[in-house]
C-alpha cells in the first residue's frame, strides 16, 4: 500500500535498521525503543493487524514465528524476549500494518498492563 509506512520500509523507500530479512519478511528496531533491544517483524505484504489474519494469508504469520529464533540469536537474547502485536484502537496500534514487537535486554515487567 502506497501510503504505509512500513510497506514503505519494508520496501526500501524509506530507510530502516535491518536486522533480518527475506523475501516475506523484515525485522527492524523500533524507532522509540522500550527496552534495550526493541524491533518490529513485519510481513511485506500488507496486512493491518492480526484482525486481518485468515485463512488463505496465514501462512505468513507462521514464517515469522519461524524466524523469530535466528532472530533472536542475532540479537543476542539468550535471557528471554517477549512479542507483542497491537491490535485496534484499545490497544494502541499506531501504524496499521501487522508488526510483531520483540522486547529484551533487561528484566521485563511481570505484568501486562
Ligand atoms: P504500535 O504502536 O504497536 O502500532 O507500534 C508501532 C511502532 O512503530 C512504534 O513502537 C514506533 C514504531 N515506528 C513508528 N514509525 C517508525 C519508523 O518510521 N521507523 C521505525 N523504525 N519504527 C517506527
């Protein structure tokens, strides 16, 4: 989609700090980090959020899941990670394209909030 950001990352227009890419995906850190290790994995196609998330473009979400352990080695959480998907309104999703967060690098809360 012309007019989304991270289509617009995840096609190269606008400049990001790759991490791990492939043909579907990309993982980039998150420009307001919450923890000392804080990227986003998104598809390439567009999707909004895992609202949209059927049947026929599934496939997508389980190449991420995936891939999150070679990413996960490359940043180095040998301690532990959490991911995290805004979804909506309540949940603060602030850019309408399906991103998984991943959190590490210090204790994280016990809580969800
Ligand atoms: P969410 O609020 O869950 O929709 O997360 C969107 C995240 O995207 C938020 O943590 C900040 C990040 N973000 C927004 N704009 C940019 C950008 O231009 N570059 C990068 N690297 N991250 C961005």
């Amino acid at each position: 989609m012309e007019d989304c950001l991270f289509c617009n990352i995840a096609a190269g227009k606008i400049p990001s700090d790759i991490v791990y890419e492939d043909d579907r995906i990309l993982c980039f850190r998150d420009i307001h980090p919450q923890a000392p290790v804080h990227v986003l994995v998104i598809p390439r196609v567009h999707i909004a959020s895992v609202a949209d998330i059927t049947e026929e473009n599934c496939e997508i979400v389980a190449h991420i899941f995936a891939c999150i352990p070679e990413i996960v080695r490359i940043l180095g959480l040998t301690e532990g990670f959490r991911i995290i998907s805004n979804c909506g309104a309540d949940a603060c999703q602030s850019v309408q394209h399906l991103h998984f967060h991943i959190l590490g690098g210090r204790q994280l809360k016990d809580h969800m909030g």
